[in-house]
C-alpha cells in the first residue's frame, strides 16, 4: 500500500492531471469515457493515487484490464460502475459512512480481465495506516467474521460483478515478507527470498477470499517495492517467468514508474506487476511504521525512510526523513511536535553511534507511550 500524506490541491487540475485522467478512463473501455474521466478530474488530486497492473499468465500471455484509483470519492466509484454497466450492492453505502467515521481512505476501480460476466466493480477501505482498534471496529461494522482470523486486515473490500454476485477480500500486511510468504506456496517463498535478497521489499501483504461460510481461502502473495538505484526494475521482477518490460509498458495506460508491488498467484503460476505514473512520486520505504506510540486517545506511527527519497518530512536528519501518519484519533500538535523532536533525537543518536533503533524508542515523552513496531504479522 502507499503513503497517504495528503498531496497539494493544485496537483488536481492541470493539463497533465486532466490527460492522465482521459488516459485512466479511456482503458477502461478502449473508447473515451467522458463521465468517468471528468469524475477522476475532479476527484483524483494526486497521480500517484492511480495504480494499473498486468498479468502474466503460466502460458506467457499478458492481460491488463485491472485499475484502483486510491482516495477516491464516491462520484469515482460511482462513475466506474456507470460505465461498466454493474449495479453496486445495496450494502455500498455503509462502507462509505464507515470510511468517513473512521477517515480511511476509499479505494475504487475495476477489472475487466477474463470473462465477461466476471467483470467488477472493485470496493475497498484501505485501513492500512489505521490502528489495531480501528481495524477492528471496521470489520465489527462491517459485520464480517472471517474463520481464523488472527488480526484485523489492513485493507477489505468488495468485488462487484456484473453477474451479480458480491465477492469479499481481505488483505493481512506485514514488514516482514519472508515470514509472511511462510505456509503459503513456494512461488510466495521464492519470491519474498528474492526481494529480501537484493533489499527491494518495503513489506508484504497476502490477500485472501471470504467464503460464504466465512473461511479464509489465501489467494495471492504480494511484495511491496521500495524505490529501485536508477530508476531500473529489480532483479526480483526482472527475473519473473516471461518477463518483458516493454510489453508491459505496452499494455498500460500511462508511462509507469519502476513497480510499485509484485504477486504471485497462490493456485498457478501467474504473477501480476502493479504500476503507478511515472514521476508521481518515489515508493514507500517501508509498510509498516519504524514505531507505533499512544497517548491514551491518539495513536501514531512514525515512518523513517532515506532522505533523498523523500519529497516531504516532518523531520530530517542527514541520513533520514521523519513522517508521521495518525492512525487512531486526533493527537493535539504541541503533543505531536514533543513526540517528533524526541524521536529524532533518538535517531540522531542511533545514526551516530552505529547502534539499533528500536531499542531506544521505548520511554517516550509524557503523555506517549510506545506500543510496539507497527509489525502486526
């Protein structure tokens, strides 16, 4: 998943916003898609908040036809399902009320791979950045139960198809690829070793159906990228089966930057590529927060990434920028700002002396307390 700092407002309408947004909706139907791309206009402030993907078949062959639009407005989804021609489920407005009282983000969009009946309408609340409560209470709000469930999910959402039939995925977000790859196939295994490997995972995230009995069927393993040296593709996905970077770029609707996020399929050997825009900002360092603190009503995670890879920060030192994402409640700014200065000064301090982090962030300023690393696997 991405960083959700909210980007400048004067990034939505501009020629270019206004192209990529023609670009976005015109592949949803080969053919211009006025209504839809005038929603995404007025509702998308942030390129990098188009993501569009390409699948690799076991035989080689290559489909597109996949695209979320991250923050969306329900004027997005809404347009979406108009031009595809699939009723939304009665339940849509509910989780578009919970999406606001919690204030996760929505995330709308479509795929038109396959058969045409399976073609959908895509729903999901993105509660990746939110805390282990309010994880919770969206899926109590949600009435959703899943069978063995260890913890809330990041993100949940709904595929609806133009048969009629409403599918439910969850997804389960870790900072360690490896761990969570274990127990589930040994694409999943080989592909987080690889990542690992040459250090391209900022993190991994296995999504998994929910049966109408309420089981868990795993069905893909995904590994987030950070931002590859010279803007080059890692060995990871270079060395993908039937990899062919120029084909790729052929099938998607806008010039992409590097791979935002690879998966692989966990019952054949597909594997699927997600891009977002060129030059609409670097990848997240890491999913999951270097830390997580509370103050008894708000609940923070504190993200450190390189430097030169950081377009904003709260705070900077020389090897890292500091960014701040609330994850639960509305912490007051002079508490923020305590909380911010203390823990750059720990930084600072690890930074010089050579040591670990984690073991210096556990006596925060009054009113903070840690919780733990943010990893949740």
């Amino acid at each position: 998943m991405v960083s959700h700092e909210k980007p400048p407002a004067e990034l939505a309408d501009s020629p270019v916003a206004r192209e990529l947004a023609r670009q976005v909706a015109t592949s949803l139907a080969g053919r211009s898609c006025e209504h839809l791309a005038a929603a995404l206009v007025a509702g998308v402030m942030d390129p990098a908040s188009y993501e569009a993907s390409v699948r690799v078949d076991s035989d080689g062959r290559m489909r597109a036809g996949r695209m979320m639009v991250e923050r969306a407005t329900p004027a997005v989804l809404e347009a979406i399902a108009a031009e595809l021609e699939v009723a939304l489920p009665d339940e849509t407005s509910l989780w578009l009320d919970i999406a606001r009282s919690e204030a996760v983000p929505v995330i709308a969009g479509w795929d038109c791979r396959g058969r045409t009946e399976r073609r959908c309408v895509k729903l999901y609340l993105n509660a990746s950045d939110a805390s282990r409560a309010a994880r919770s209470r969206i899926l109590a709000s949600l009435s959703k139960d899943p069978a063995g469930l260890d913890e809330p999910p990041a993100v949940i959402g709904i595929n609806a198809r133009a048969d009629g039939q409403v599918e439910t995925k969850i997804y389960i977000q870790s900072s360690n690829a490896l761990s969570l790859a274990d127990g589930l196939s040994n694409a999943a295994r080989v592909l987080a070793a690889a990542a690992q490997g040459e250090g391209a995972d900022a993190g991994a995230v296995v999504s998994m159906d929910v049966g109408s009995d309420g089981d868990l069927v795993p069905r893909a393993f995904f590994v987030a990228l950070r931002e590859p040296e010279e803007r080059e593709n890692w060995g990871c996905v270079r060395s993908l089966p039937g990899y062919d970077g120029d084909a790729i770029k052929a099938l998607l609707p806008f010039v992409p930057a590097p791979p935002r996020s690879v998966g692989v399929s966990l019952s054949d050997a597909s594997w699927t590529l997600y891009c977002k825009p060129l030059n609409s900002g670097c990848a997240p360092e890491a999913l999951e927060p270097a830390a997580v603190f509370r103050d008894g009503v708000a609940e923070v995670g504190v993200f450190i990434a390189p430097t030169e890879r950081s377009e904003r920060a709260f705070r900077r030192t020389a090897h890292h920028a500091v960014s701040i994402r609330v994850r639960d409640g509305e912490p007051s700014p002079p508490a923020l700002e305590s909380l911010v200065d203390w823990f750059t000064g720990r930084l600072l301090e690890s930074e010089s002396r050579g040591t670990a982090l984690g073991a210096c962030l556990v006596d925060p300023p009054s009113p903070w307390h840690f919780v733990d690393t943010g990893d949740r696997s």
